[in-house]
C-alpha cells in the first residue's frame, strides 16, 4: 500500500556533543520517507527553494523514494531548521526555524498522492497538514506528528486536525503539553476523544526511553534499543514514524490489529536506533533490510521475559 508523506523537507545545523554538521539534509519527511522506503513505495509531498540540489534529491531517489512530488520553488529557500543538544543529548534547543518556501505553501496534491492508501501528516503548520488529508479521501491509514511550537502557536488548528487521523504520533511531554493532563493513559483519552472519527491510536514517543502506544482497550511500549553511542537524535522520531507506518503499509490488506501494531512499534523503534548512530540521514540512508531485522530480533530477545510465580508474603 502506497505511503505519502507530507511535512518539511529540510536543511538542518546541528550541534551535538560529537561534532556538528551545517545545512545538512533533514526534515521530518526526509527521514520519514528514508525509513518508510524499507517497506513500501513512498511518495513525499512538500517544497522546496532553489537552494536544494539534485545531490539531496538523490539521497531519497537511491531508496526509491518518489520524489516527483517535491516541487521546487523559484527563488525559494528551503526549510531550516538549527539546534543545539546538551551533554547527555537528553535536552535540545532550537537555535533557529526559518520556514521559507512552507510560508506560502498551499497543497495541491497529484493524483498519485491523493490515491495513496496511507498517509502521514509529519510536522508542519496543522492547517497545511488539514488541507492534505482533506485531499486524501481514500487513504485506509492516516497518521500525524507535530511539536510544542504548533501547540503553543496553532493548538485549535491543531486539534481540529488530529480529530481527522487514526493515529496520533507525538513526543510523551508535547502529548501531556497539547491535553493539559499529567499522565499519559489521561491523555490518551482525551485525544481519543475528539472525534468523530479521531483517532484510535496514540503513540507517546519517550527518547532514549522507547516508546508507548495506547488504544482504546490497550496498552504497550518498548524501550529505545539499547546502544553504547548516541551522535545526533535529530529525526529519530520522524525515523520511528517511518518504520512504524512503513510496516503497517507492508501488511497491504491484513487488518490492523493489535498484534500488527505491536510488530510495527518493534520496526519503528529498530529503525530510530539506526539514525541516532550518525549525523542527519547519514546512516540510515546506506542502511540494509539484513540490519534491520538483525536488531529487531535482538529487541524481541532484550524485552522478553518470562514469569516464575513464586509464594508472595501477604
Ligand atoms: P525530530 O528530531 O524527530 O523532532 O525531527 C527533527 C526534524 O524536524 C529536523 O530534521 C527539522 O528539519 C524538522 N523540524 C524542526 N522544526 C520543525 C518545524 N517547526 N516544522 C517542521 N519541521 C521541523
């Protein structure tokens, strides 16, 4: 099942404790479509100005990604994004966001885009993100990110937007930020509230600490996969998205259930744990479908465990 992806397609600076890097390909798409392409064919939806190359084009193009729909805008300058990490790359400072070429973006998708039957909504402007799905009458799964600058800036566009997707994908603070609740069950219900439809599925993305995926009537999470080195977290989460919509697409007519579900956190968070090790899009762009079933069998066998009842005290 074909996967769309609107949402910044970018240049990103990036300090980190490591080195940095200056105007390097990023954006929430970019490492969505990089990491959605081990599984199905993706299409990516966004502008960019003439400052992007045929060079960062290539990097999607090499994965198979359909680039067709990248519309280059004369005299435009591409979405930047500029950040700084601390130490223990556990806090993260935007330094600078200039939106350039989204400022007046107004989606007009083809109709390969339109017939897409999964579509994800990554971070961008919500009424951008409203327009698009409006246009995707067909898609069978639709999915959203977006971050603390839209709740603070756009929130009622935002939730108007995040009533018309099945899952919502959102970092664990910006989630308790957006509902006003302290815990995340809490959340959860309130976002499964506002609907009709909205969404099914809420997935909490924690960091260094894995991710929670909450539905109506369940519960699950995984850890991020355990690693000795960390160099640039940028676009993990864009990264998890990517495995875990891509693998939902994989599965083409199979109902997603629980268990689909389950598997596809397992792909998203195996996926996440490949960006982090390099710069921007640096390792996952040479990245092989051996590597990434290799380490989600090694999460499979980390989260295992098996009880033994024993007589507990009363
Ligand atoms: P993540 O680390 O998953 O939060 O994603 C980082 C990516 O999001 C970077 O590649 C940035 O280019 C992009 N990004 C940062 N801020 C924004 C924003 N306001 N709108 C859209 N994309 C953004």
């Amino acid at each position: 099942m074909p996967v769309t992806v609107v949402g910044s397609i970018a240049f990103d600076s990036v300090r980190t404790p490591f080195g940095e890097r200056t105007r390097m390909l990023g954006g929430a798409a970019t490492h969505f479509a990089l990491a959605a392409s081990f599984f199905d064919d993706v299409r990516v939806v966004g502008p960019v100005g003439e400052d992007f190359g045929e060079a960062e084009l290539e990097v999607l193009r090499r994965r198979g990604v359909e680039t067709s729909d990248i519309e280059r805008v004369p005299g435009g300058e591409t979405f930047f994004w500029a950040g700084e990490y601390g130490w223990d790359l556990g806090t993260r400072e935007t330094l600078e966001t200039r939106l350039g070429v989204f400022a007046q973006f107004e989606p007009k998708l083809s109709a390969g885009a339109r017939e897409s039957d999964v579509l994800f909504l990554a971070n961008i402007q919500p009424d951008l993100q409203r327009a698009v799905r409006a246009q995707c009458t067909g898609a069978r799964f639709t999915a959203l990110d977006s971050m603390n600058l839209w709740i603070e800036t756009a929130r009622d566009s935002l939730v108007e937007t995040i009533a018309t997707v099945d899952c919502l994908v959102l970092n664990d603070g910006e989630l308790r930020q957006l509902t006003g609740r302290p815990g995340l069950l809490g959340a959860a219900r309130e976002v499964f509230s506002w609907g009709p439809p909205g969404p099914s599925v809420v997935i909490a993305k924690q960091g260094e600490y894995g991710a929670a995926m909450i539905t109506a009537d369940s519960y699950f999470s995984l850890p991020a996969f355990p690693l000795e080195t960390v160099v640039d977290p940028t676009g993990a989460g864009d990264t998890f998205a990517g495995g875990f919509i891509g693998y939902i697409a994989a599965a083409g007519a199979e109902a997603i259930d629980e268990e689909l579900l389950r598997r596809a956190m397992a792909y998203g968070t195996a996926l996440a744990s490949f960006n982090v090790e390099e710069f921007g899009t640096e390792r996952v762009a040479r990245l092989t479908g051996a590597e990434i079933a290799a380490r989600v069998r090694e999460l499979e066998r980390v989260t295992h465990f098996r009880d033994a009842p024993i007589e507990l005290r009363g």
